[in-house]
C-alpha cells in the first residue's frame, strides 16, 4: 500500500478545492494577510488573487476596509456556498472543514 505522501505526489497536477478556496482560507486565517502573500501560499499570480477577492467582494462573501497601509477582510461566513450541489452548506462549513481559526 503507497504511503499519503506517495498518493499525495502522484495527484500532483489537481486539487479538490479551487482557487476561490485557497484564497478564502488564507483570509479566514490571517485577515490582514496581503495578497502579494496569499498569492505565494496558493501558487498563483497576485493579479489572480486580487480578482478572485473581487469576486468574492461582489457576491457579498467578503467586505474589505482600509486600516492604515493594509486592508482587513471580513468574511461573511453565513452565507451557502455558491454550487447547487453544496448550497446546503455555508462558507463556515467550508472553512471549519479546512481548519484554522
């Protein structure tokens, strides 16, 4: 039988969670975290990272304010995940899932 690792490695070029995901989490975690910092945890470009917030700022997920030189999000985690398969769920389902705070 092939250790966690080893399956882990082999599905190297797919994940289960998008995106979307990775990026919600990191602010879950760190609110005040920048993008330049989220895009280096997730591995993609800051420009991706700014439009996914932008996405998730439009449909009400996350609300950004200003403090001083940074921004702070708040995640409205109440909310039901946007897929009809996992509607029944909400943003902190999802984030409780993946851990952190």
């Amino acid at each position: 039988m092939a250790s966690t690792q080893t399956a882990v490695s082999a599905g190297a070029g797919w994940t289960f969670l998008t995106n979307h995901s990775h990026v919600i989490i990191c602010l879950w975690q760190d609110p005040t975290m920048r993008l330049r910092d989220i895009a280096l945890r997730v591995g993609i470009t800051e420009r991706a990272v700014q439009r996914i917030v932008a996405d998730m700022e439009e449909a009400g997920v996350l609300t950004r304010a200003r403090e001083g030189r940074r921004n702070t999000y708040e995640i409205h985690a109440e909310l039901p995940l946007r897929h009809e398969l996992e509607s029944h769920r909400s943003v902190k389902d999802l984030l409780e899932l993946a851990g952190g705070k």
